[in-house]
C-alpha cells in the first residue's frame, strides 16, 4: 500500500487510531521562499518519577528536531506568542540533567556546529506551554523583521567573530590560574593540616616529601618490577640442559612448524577460493 | 510513489554496499569483475578473511609420522618455506595442462598429420612463376628481389614430428602451441638453396600450397599465417581446431629440410649467403673486397636443420626430472610477467629450457632439484653471468674445424652455442634484452634473498608492463623512418642480413645510441620487441612498419637527474673531436670555474621537473642528429601528468621547488623560536607537522600579499576580514609546526590548568616574536599565527607530559593506570606521531625526488575523485611512501608517472582485508617484527580499521586509518582504480599520444543521488580544478609585496564551511563527496538504511517527519524540507541543487 505523504496533523483525524505518540508537529521553515517544511516536535517536559530534572515542571517544553539554522534567539522569538520565555536551552540530543549553566570559556571549548537539535524551552508561566503546544505554524526563522545569517553572510561574520582578542584571552587565563594556584595552595595546606593527625578509624596518613620521591602507584611501575623479576629468573635458568628439556623444545619446534603449516594452508586455501593463482 | 509493491522498493535500498551501486556500472567484463567483488564485500566477515589459526594441544604435540618428517625436511630443503611451496604447488596446477586437454590435443594431431601427408603433389615449376598458386593464397613473405634462381614442387613431407615443449610437457597455459617440423623431401631441394633466400621461398611456397588445402578442411577452425618467432623470413602455419577447442591450441608447422642437407660449415657466422649482387643489384663496393657476412641469415637456416637434435637433448636432460620441467614451468611465468618472452628476439621458453641443460651439464643443477631451486639457479646464473661478453656453449667436441667463441661474439651481441658448437641460440637476442633479463634476475635474486614474505606473489604473479616498470618510455612512430635511418647508419650489410627487416638491424645501433648518450642519467634501456603477427592465407604478409611503434624504455638513475651539464673532455684532447661529433651542434667551449676549458653540452632546464625531462631533450636530439628521425615521430611520454601537479603561474615546475621555499622559510622560523629570548622555559625542538613540510601538499603555497582594499580591515586586531561584496578571498592555510619546550617541574598536573599555562605560552611567544622579530603573530588558546615573508605558520606548544595527563585513571585502591582517551590519542597523533611522521617523509623525499610528485599526484587523485575527505592526508602519503620504500618487484620510482601508475595499481589489487600495509619508514622494523605484526594483525583483525597502515613509529593502531576510509568508500576507490589503471596504461602506450590526460582525474556523477553546484565567485581554490576554468574571480592578491602586513584571512574556505555544516546536519542520512581542488559540485547520496522507516524515537528525529503508513506511525526523511535546506545553508554559495534520483520515495 503506497505511504502518505503528510505531516501528522497536531490533532488526529477522526477514524485514524490515537497515535502511540503525544508529540504535536509544528511546521517550521527558514523563511517564506522555502516550500516544504521541517516538524517541530514538541512536548511538555515531564520526567518519570524518581528521576531527578533540573528543568522545572510544567513550565518546560521539551523540543524535538530543531533545525541547524535556528538558533537560541529564533526559537525564543518564535515560541514568545505563546507567552514569556525565560530561557531557550538548545543541546545535541535530549539531556534530563540542566547543563553546565557556568558559561564555558569561548576561547578553550569553542561552540561546535549546529546540526538538527534538541530545545528545553522554559516559560514564565505554564500556560506557555499549553499555547506551544497547540501553535499551528508555520514558523518562520528568518522574517524581514528578524533576518537570520546563513551562507555566506554567516561564515564571514563567524569569521569575524573567531579572529581571537588576545587581551580578553589574557585576563580569562589570569583569572583561571589564579584560582587555580589558590586551590592547589588550599589543598596543601590542608594535606599539611592533616599530616600526622589519625581519623577517626585511628589511621595516619604519611606521605614522603623531598628530592628522592618513592615508587608511584602506577599500573606502569609494577609492570616494570613484574618483568624485572621475571628476567632476573629467566637468567638463572639452563636450556637444553637435560634430556627431557631437549625432547620438548624439538616438539616445540614441530609444534610451530606445524601451526605456521596450517597457516599457510589457511591463506592458500583463501588464494585459490579468489583466483589468485591465475597469473595473468 | 512508483507502481512497484513499497516493500520489493525498499529491500533494493536496504544494505550499505548498494551505495556504491552505481559506481560499478561499466561496460560488460568489468561489470562482472566489480560485481563479483561487491559480493565477497556483502558476504559474512568471516568469509574472505584470515582467521588465527587454533590448534589443539594433542593436534600440535602428537607423534611426528615419518612421512610428516620426510615432507617437513623436504620443504626445509627444496623450498624456501611451506608457504613457497604450497603456492609453486598451486601455480603450477593452474598453469599445467591437464590429462583430459592433453588426450584432445593428442587426437587434433594425430588428425593434423593425417591431413598433412594427403595434401596432393603439384609439378614442377620455376620459383618466379607462381602461377599453379591458388587464387585464395598469397605467398606468406615478402619475395625482394623477387628474380630468384631455382625451381619448386610440392610433394608431401617426409616425415611430421612434435617438437618444442608439448612433448617436454613444459608448455604452459592459457597459450598452448605445438610445433610441428615437416620435413620437406629431398626432391624438392637443390644445391645451393641455403643461398639468396632460395630454401626461404621455398619454404614459404611450401606453406602457401599447405595452408590452401588445410584451409577447406572442416576440421579446422582457423588456418593463418604467422613468422617463426617473428623472423620474417621464416613464415609458420598455424592450425587451430573447430568448435569448442578453438583457443585450447595452436598447431604450429615448420617445415625443415633433410636432414644433412644443408653443409654446416657454409652456414658458420663468417659467411655470406646472400650476394650483394642479387640482393642489392650492385655488387659490394670496390671490386675484390670481400662479401659481408651474414650471421642471421645462416642462423635461421641452422635453426631448421636443428629442430629434432635439440628436442632430443631436452628430453634426455629434463625428462624424467620433474624438478626440472617444473623449473622450466616456473621461469616460463617469470619471463612472461615481465614481457620478455614475447615477441622478436625474446628471451623464450625454449632459450631457458636450454640454459636449464646447460646448467645440468656443468652441475650447476642436480636432476633432484625442485622447481623452486631451479629458477633460484638459473636466476643466480642470469645474474652473475654476462653472455654479451662471455658466451656459453653447450657443445662438448673439441673440433678444431668449429669456429671460436669469439666469432659469435663477434657477429651477435648475445652468444649461447647449442651442442653443435655452430648454432648461436641467442641470435635473435639484443643486447638491451638480455641486460633487461640480467636485471631483472638480479633484482629477483634480491628479491628472494630478502626473505620476503610475499616474495611468490611479486616474483611470479605480478605482472611488469613496460609502462609499469619504466620511468618514462617513448614511442617510435611511424616505423616506416627507421628505414631511413639505417640508411643513415650505413646499415646495408644489416638489412642484407636480415632480409630487409630494417626495424630489427637499427634496433641495435639505436639502442648503443642512445644508452651512449643518456650516460649517467640511465639505469637501464629496454626496447619491445616488435609483435608476431598473424594474418589469414589470403592477405600479404605484413610489411615490418605495420608492426606498430617502437617502444624504448627508459629506468633512470635520480642522482643523474639533477644535471644539466654534459661534461667532455678538455680541449685540446684528442677526445673531444670525438664528443663533439657525438652531440653536433649542441657542443660547446666551456670555460669552467677550476679553469679547465673543456667542451660541454648544456640543456636547458629550470626546475626539478624540467631536469626529469632532460632525457627526453637527449633523445630527440640525437635522434635527429645521428638517424635523421625528426621531432615528430619521437613520442616521448615522460610527463603528460605533471600538468595536473602543476601551479598555476609556473607551467614549467611540478611545485618541487615552491615546496622547497616553503620549507626554507620553516627552518628559518626554526632558528628564530631556537634562539628566542625571555620564553620562561626555553624551546627544545621545533618539528614541522604539515604537508607542505613533507613536500605532499598538492598545490604548494604561495607568499600571501594581501590587496588592502579587497578586504575589511580590523585594525585594532591587526587581521584581514573577508568582504560581502568582494568574491571569496584566496584561500590560506597555516603550516602547522609543533613547539616542544624543555621539562619542567613547574607545569600543573591537571589537564584544564595545563591548557591555560600552554595559552599563556601561546601569548607570550606571539608577543616576543612580534617584539624581537617584528613578525605579525596572532594568538590563540591552542596556537600561534605567526606570517613569515608572506608564509602563515602555526605553530603549537606542546607539554610531552600532557597526553600522559590525559590518560590517568585512579582505580579505587589508589592505582594510577594509563588509559587511552579519545582526547589523549588526538594529543599524541597531532604532538608526537605527526611531526615524526612529516620528518621521516621529508628524509625519504631527500633520498627519493620523485617522492613529492608521486605523493602529490595520488593524493590530486583521490581528491579528485571527490574522496579525499575519507581519506586522511597521512594516509595517502605513507601508500605513496610505500612504493618508494617497498618497491618490488620494481625498483622505487624516478618519474611521478610511473609512481603514480604503481599507486593505482597497488590501490587496486592490494588485499586490505587480510593484509596490514607496512611502510618501513628507515627501515626500523626487522624481518622478525615484521612477522609479528602480521601475526598480531590476524588475531586482532576485527577491531582494526578497514585500511590499515602500520610504521615503525605505530605498530598496532594505524592511526593514520583510524577515522576512515569506510569499508564502501575503500571499496570505490579500488573500483575507481582498477578503472582507472588500464585505461591511462592504454593512453600513456599509445604511440600517437596519450590525448585527453584528464579523463582518468574526472569523477564519474553519475552514481550521486543530489548534485549541488557552487557558484565559482565563492570557491577560492577554483582555478586549481582538474578542469582548470579559463576565467575565475580575482582573489585579493598583489604579485608585489604591499603595504599591509595584517595578517590574510586564514582558512577561510566556504566550501568547505559548508560541508561542514551539511555533514553535521544530515551525516546521518547522506554522504557528501567534494574535491577540495576548486571542485564546482558536491555529490550526495542517500544512506539506504536510513531511509528506511523506523518506529518513533526521542534521539533519532533529526530532520525526519512522522507519516502513516498503513496505520502505522513511521519516521522518514523529510527530503523535501532537507533538498531546500541545502540551499539555505549555503545561500550566496549554492547555485543549484539537482536532485537527480527519486530513490527516497518510497
């Protein structure tokens, strides 16, 4: 039976079964000239219960299949008929947990590129989120009022915008080291504070400081040790010094004669099967 | 959508290997091959592939058996290892004729000899009246003078024999000949028939009446003409069955004389058997002076008389030794896979079939040696021994009335006497092929001392065209001027000799010519023998400029390549008479700066790929000068391919030398980081870590001068912005060079903090650079942009401790252990392996200056073939290195051509599946750990990339692989490869001129579901297309240096910006081909399992719609929506989308 070709309708159609689904479609399109049209699909955010979500209940919409050219101030835009958007939070695929909220510095995690994403878009009020839901579209990312970049225009102003400022560069890796060096001091101190004191089960820690520092605890060194020993024995033993050793490495020997045979035949079993033995 | 069920729709689009589909249309016999191979690609991993080998304990340790004793020794032995045995096993079954052909043969010959002694008896005539001749027949030689004395009868032969390898059984598959010699009665002879071509007529006459009543019988499928190994006086009939059998076998007959007829001693190499005066006309010049020899002429009179005698020498000494036969079997396959056996003059089975006696008779080889040592006896012997100056013989007499060796030597170049002591069985050699046979020997020799794993496979089944195997080669064409020039080398005793076959009495002193002249510069010479021909009993024989084109080709020496400068002797020396009739009017007095004056010959030559061309400047200029064959006949094919390596503004440079300014400029960056002042810690090594730094970069860079008003400027950052209204800027990229700085204890050991202190080193050397050296620097967290003389570096700090930070792992005991990390195994790959890899590159270009040509030509390619994105850079260049550094069984390549020749042919039969590709960079691995990686390959095959590619510095991960080639897209470029291999072999060797070099570098878009083209003003590297356009935009540069010394726009290329964004939007669905060359098209196509309808889920709705079908809910691609967001993301770059097949609808 040949397929339809049509959006799901927000509503189901009467007759049709209710689909297994509760994600309402709203066509969205980069702009008017566009004829087809990406799908919105959208959901009020809820979790199951017992799980932990950062993103508040009944205010969030969770958004499914954003389009690369949309971008966080479009969406907000868009979705602001329906009423107060408090923030747009878009992501590569769907995240219970909020992001790092902390902005990630520009200069050492720089944004990737965009594909089709994911929005958590949470308004003032709930009723933002009923209203989203049954928006009918279809929305326009780039209006007169709004253009949006893409093309050429974009890449150039993305270039402008990654030609690096080495003061502001300067300052953040300042800052960064500064409260770094201060934690490394706290940390110190406190490892200092703690030095001879027992806990509470009664045990000391002891660590050595000086200019000859002990073995660390390294996969890497114990390995080293492990095949030390291992060739100190290896020295001490005498091959080929009785009968029976003699025997054994002879059959040790038919042994690899005997597997490199089975090899071979193995690949020139393979050969033959890929006429490989025509010359020309 | 199409009247098909939905379901048969989609099992068409099911399955990855369809993608390529398209790809693998060709015309019929390469449509089978590739759709075979696409079926070993769907089969089951498991089929096809190599597995570890697991034997059981009781299976390993079990009691030997004598017998398994006796045949473990014999391998130990006889052969190099069972695998060498195993394979000559499987060879010579394939190449051997089996009992069933044998008895089918056997009956077409006894059915032959019945029809020969029936063919009926014509009277006497005289030889110049040919008219009892039948209409249907033409004599099978050419009759010049056609005044002969002498008259001819035909009678049944005497006696019909088998002689030659049939009998032997050391004939091999798929070209079954058997000679047979008829003997001619007596009564047809008369006295003095061995002299002007008399017993030749006759023998032709004799062929002539045979092949008119064979003809008639339906017995036979095919009756033609054809010369005895192409000696055009001595025409053969060949006979093949009807029916079925036609290409099982071809009957060959010889007819011969009486035995005792003809008197050896009129027949020694010092006399004459065709006057001047019957065969000029004229007799020899100044009466009384003697008649020239004619050595070949006598020798194929010999050869007749001395069929039988020397099959019965074979049969005695090979015949109960099937050691030897399979010997002979072997070396057959070895001559053949290098083209010498074939042809006028080859080296034939039947010549090694002797040698093979001759080296029985002197002990050499025992009769209980196997094939295997055979060929290892008779290569050793080809070797070491030079037959152009020390002939052999097998002739045991010691009659002092038999003439010396050194008559032989002095009438052939090659002297191998058979037992007769009279006979040269090498007559027909030339020089040029026997040292090409000595060659070759010596490298096989090499070759299997090596103790090479694969050394079967490139000794006996790879085959060696010229093409192939040559550096340049060069075409002679048309033939018809050789004949010219033997008249100008005074080459009428030759011609007389050689019954005016004047190709084969210039080739001699051609060759002498021009190996005298190429000196230095030449490895080795080597000419085609022109073909046998066959041509039916009703036309004439062919002339001897009908064979073609003579092809010479030329193995060239690198370290004579760099010359430009023919150095003759002083003066006033005697010599340089000599030299300057040598090399005419190109010789000149030179005054030298020791001040010597000496005479020289200077050609004219700039650049790296003018100095590879010399040889061609020498060739024509000699030829012209010395054989008067001018310009236009020498096709000299040498380097038709450069222009696709060449820049745009130097047509007479294939970039060698670019690079090498690029890399100047590198070092003196170097010496400028070394000696850097206030760095808190100093640097330690500065390693460059670019193509451009290896020499490989396709199009090398160019000092960047920025045209100010074609850019936006941003004063306050010092850099260059591209314009809106301006077409897209040239495109720049920064040569990457990697900063190590000495230990310290001082570095932090957290990853996050170690990135800032690096940014701060990354500043710091930006500003010291900017304040000591007044470069303009650009910093950023992870590099420093530096522009030096109008070349842009970056370069990277790195903390050798740093990837090691990024590996540790605490386990809960407190165990620190090293695990590798996405992120650590980048560190390691860009800090460490790539600039070890760019150094070891950069050495091996330095000992090999066709490296870069080679190396660049595959990899343009590639690109071309809108591939390159799958394959990595490094990738490319570590397979072009292998050609260089594992040559065999050629020796690594001086012309790009020839490199990149090899490169096709290496892509396209290289076994990825079941082999690693090791590159021996410095030749660091040893033979044992060589054996251990591909041992550890096998076991670990599954977790290892489709292609891989293992060095000395990366044993086990190929991480030049890691991230691609796909098993499909590895899989087009073989396809692509074996296409595109013969067809540019067949362009290179045709002697008219390769025509349209391009072709083979053109993609086939045929197989692309969506083509989107981009509109030229945007694509910066536009004018470096395969199809360079005659017109593109400008692109903001100046051909001075100017004002501005911001620093250009830095990789700005929005082509490749937007494959980026559609790669990241829709990898999912389509994959996208693009050649990063000025390509104006981007090729999609559709993954098939993608399209495919699936079940509604959360994580996979990325530009796909929920549509119903059949009452069902299912996510599709929304094609429609994704075809105009391909145009969206690249407004202002996309011209057109085109979709071009409805595969998605379903």
């Amino acid at each position: 039976e040949p397929m339809e070709r049509r959006p799901l309708p927000p509503h189901d159609p009467p007759g049709h079964p209710s689909p297994p689904i509760s994600f309402p479609a709203i066509p969205i399109k980069f702009s008017e000239k566009q004829q087809a049209s990406h799908y919105l699909y959208v959901r009020a955010h809820g979790v199951r219960q017992g799980t932990k979500s950062t993103w508040p209940q009944k205010r969030t919409l969770f958004v499914l299949n954003v389009p690369p050219y949309c971008t966080e101030e479009s969406l907000s835009r868009l979705l602001s008929s329906c009423g107060l958007v408090q923030s747009v939070e878009l992501q590569e695929k769907p995240d219970l947990a909020e992001s790092p909220k902390e902005s990630r510095s520009k200069f050492f995690h720089p944004k990737p590129v965009p594909g089709f994403q994911v929005a958590y878009v949470v308004f003032q009020k709930p009723s933002g989120v009923s209203a989203a839901l049954a928006l009918k579209g279809p929305l326009l990312v780039s209006t007169e009022s709004h253009p949006v970049k893409s093309g050429i225009h974009k890449w150039i102003s993305d270039y402008a915008d990654s030609v690096p400022d080495p003061e502001a560069l300067r300052v953040e890796v300042d800052t960064f080291m500064e409260a770094y060096d201060q934690k490394i001091a706290e940390e110190e101190a406190k490892a200092k504070e703690e030095e001879g004191v027992p806990d509470e089960e009664g045990w000391v820690k002891v660590t050595r400081r000086g200019r000859r520092p002990v073995l660390p605890r390294t996969e890497a060194a114990s390995l080293r040790v492990l095949e030390r020993e291992r060739r100190k024995r290896a020295r001490k033993e005498l091959l080929n010094f009785y009968a029976w050793q003699h025997r054994e490495s002879k059959m040790e020997h038919l042994a690899q004669l005997r597997k490199k045979f089975e090899e071979d035949k193995q690949r020139i079993e393979l050969l033959r099967a890929q006429r490989k033995f025509r010359p020309y | 959508m199409g009247p098909a069920p939905t379901g048969e729709q989609l099992c068409g689009a099911i399955g990855e290997p369809e993608v390529m589909e398209p790809a693998l249309e060709g015309t019929g016999k390469e449509g089978k091959k590739a759709s075979s191979r696409k079926r070993t690609l769907a089969e089951p991993p498991a089929k096809g592939l190599l597995q570890p080998v697991k034997l059981s304990r009781a299976e390993l340790y079990k009691e030997p058996t004598n017998e398994e004793l006796n045949h473990l020794r014999e391998t130990e032995i006889l052969f190099h290892s069972s695998l060498l045995r195993l394979q000559v096993e499987e060879l010579l079954k394939e190449v051997r004729l089996s009992e069933k052909k044998k008895d089918r043969i056997d009956a077409f010959l006894r059915e032959v000899n019945q029809r020969v002694v029936r063919v009926p008896s014509v009277p006497e005539t005289e030889l110049t009246d040919q008219a009892w001749l039948p209409a249907g027949v033409r004599v099978p030689l050419h009759q010049v003078p056609y005044a002969v004395k002498g008259c001819f009868r035909f009678l049944p032969p005497a006696q019909v024999t088998v002689v030659g390898s049939y009998l032997l059984g050391t004939c091999i598959r798929p070209d079954i000949n058997v000679d047979v010699a008829l003997t001619m009665p007596r009564e047809i002879l008369q006295d003095k028939d061995g002299l002007n071509q008399r017993y030749f007529r006759k023998r032709a006459l004799y062929l002539a009446h045979l092949a008119h009543h064979l003809a008639q019988d339906p017995l036979f499928g095919s009756v033609c003409f054809s010369y005895t190994n192409g000696c055009h006086l001595k025409p053969s009939l060949l006979l093949r069955p009807r029916g079925k059998d036609e290409r099982l076998v071809t009957v060959r007959l010889h007819p011969c004389p009486p035995p005792d007829f003809f008197r050896p001693c009129r027949l020694l190499p010092t006399k004459n058997n065709v006057r001047s005066a019957w065969y000029r006309g004229q007799s020899p010049a100044g009466d009384g002076s003697p008649e020239p020899p004619t050595p070949h002429y006598n020798t194929w009179v010999l050869q007749d008389t001395a069929l039988e005698s020397h099959l019965q020498l074979l049969s005695t000494m090979l015949g109960s030794a099937q050691g030897l036969k399979d010997g002979v079997a072997l070396l057959k396959v070895w001559l053949r896979q290098r083209e010498l056996d074939k042809g006028q003059g080859g080296f034939t089975g039947f010549l090694v079939s002797m040698l093979v006696v001759f080296l029985v008779s002197t002990h050499k080889i025992h009769t209980t040696m196997s094939g295997y040592q055979v060929l290892r006896s008779v290569l050793q012997f080809l070797a070491t021994t030079d037959l152009t100056v020390n002939g052999i013989s097998l002739c045991l007499s010691s009659d002092p009335s038999l003439p010396a060796l050194a008559d032989f030597h002095q009438a052939f170049s090659v002297v191998f006497l058979d037992s007769s002591g009279r006979l040269n069985l090498c007559a027909d050699v030339t020089a040029s092929t026997y040292h090409q046979v000595q060659y070759e020997a010596r490298l096989s020799m090499t070759l299997l001392d090596s103790r090479a794993d694969d050394g079967f496979q490139l000794l006996l089944m790879t085959p060696k065209p010229m093409i192939r195997a040559f550096d340049h080669v060069l075409h002679l064409h048309p033939l018809s001027r050789l004949q010219a020039a033997c008249h100008r080398l005074k080459l009428w005793p030759e011609l007389q000799d050689n019954g005016g076959d004047y190709v084969s009495a210039a080739l001699g002193p051609l060759t002498t010519l021009l190996e005298q002249g190429l000196g230095t510069r030449l490895k080795l010479l080597a000419h085609s023998r022109p073909p046998v021909p066959e041509w039916g009993i009703s036309q004439d024989p062919p002339k001897h400029k009908d064979s073609g084109s003579l092809t010479l080709g030329l193995l060239l020496r690198p370290e004579g390549l760099t010359s430009v400068l023919e150095l003759g002797p002083e003066a006033d020396q005697p010599e340089a008479a000599k030299f300057r009739q040598f090399w005419g009017f190109r010789s000149e007095l030179r005054r030298f700066q020791d001040g010597a004056i000496r005479e020289a010959v200077v050609w004219e030559a700039a650049s790296m790929s003018q100095k590879r061309l010399i040889p061609h400047q020498v060739v024509t200029h000699l030829l012209a000068l010395h054989t008067d064959i001018p310009e236009t006949c020498v096709h000299y094919v040498g380097g038709p391919l450069d222009a696709l390596i060449q820049g745009l503004k130097q047509t007479s440079s294939t970039g060698e030398e670019a690079l090498a300014v690029a890399v100047c400029c590198y070092d003196d960056l170097s010496r400028l980081l070394w000696g850097l002042e206030g760095l808190p810690l100093t640097v330690s090594a500065v390693q460059g870590a670019h193509p451009v730094l290896r020499y490989t970069e396709v199009f090398p860079p160019t000092p960047v001068r920025p045209a100010s008003s074609f850019y936006e400027p941003l004063q306050e950052r010092s850099s260059l912005l591209p314009r809106l209204d301006k077409p897209c800027p040239a495109y720049v990229e920064p040569m990457t060079v990697v900063c190590h700085l000495e230990g310290s204890g001082q570095w932090p050991q957290d990853a996050e903090a170690v990135q800032r202190v690096r940014a701060a080193f990354q500043l710091r050397l930006a500003e010291l650079l900017t304040q000591q050296h007044g470069l303009q620097c650009c910093a950023t967290a992870t590099h420093t942009d530096v522009l030096k003389d109008g070349f842009v570096f970056r370069i990277r700090v790195a903390y050798q401790r740093e990837p090691q930070i990024l590996k540790e792992v605490q386990s809960p005991e407190g165990m620190i252990s090293l695990r590798d990390t996405p992120a650590s195994l980048h560190l390691e790959r860009d800090t460490r392996q790539l600039p070890l890899l760019t150094s070891a590159l950069h050495g091996l270009q330095q000992q090999h200056p066709a490296f870069s040509g080679v190396a660049r030509l595959a990899k343009r390619w590639v690109r071309a073939q809108l591939l390159g994105e799958d394959f990595t850079d490094e990738s490319l260049d570590l397979v072009a290195a292998a050609l260089f550094l594992h040559p065999e069984p050629f020796t690594p390549p001086s012309s790009p051509q020839v490199g990149f020749l090899r490169f096709l042919y290496l892509v396209s039969t290289f076994d990825w599946k079941n082999n690693p590709l090791i590159v021996n960079l410095n030749n660091e691995l040893t033979v044992e750990e060589q054996v251990e990686i591909r041992s550890g390959f096998l076991a670990a095959r599954t977790q290892l990339p489709v292609m891989v590619i293992v060095t000395p510095q990366d044993r086990k991960h190929s991480v030049w692989t890691q991230d691609g080639p796909s098993a499909q897209i590895l899989q087009q470029l073989v396809v692509l490869a074996a296409e595109a291999l013969p067809m540019l072999e067949k362009q290179l060797m045709d002697p008219r001129g390769p025509g349209d070099i391009r072709t083979v570098f053109r993609p086939p878009l045929d197989i692309y579901d969506v083509l989107i083209r981009l509109s030229p003003r945007h694509i910066p590297r536009h004018r470096q297309a395969v199809d360079s356009p005659a017109a593109s935009f400008c692109r903001g540069l100046l051909s001075q240096p100017g004002p501005s010394s911001l620093m250009p726009v830095l990789g700005y290329d929005p082509p490749q910006l937007y494959l980026m964004q559609l790669r990241e939007a829709f990898g999912d669905l389509a994959l996208f081909f693009y050649d990063q060359h000025g390509g104006e098209v981007i090729g999609v196509l559709w993954k098939p399992t993608s399209f495919q309808p699936q079940p509604f889920k959360a994580s996979s709705t990325k530009g796909r719609m929920v549509m119903s079908r059949g009452g069902e809910l299912v996510m599709v691609p929304n094609v429609e929506a994704i075809l105009e967001d391909f145009a969206v993301l690249g407004e202002g770059l996309v011209q057109t989308v085109e979709a071009r097949s409805e595969r998605w609808t379903v």
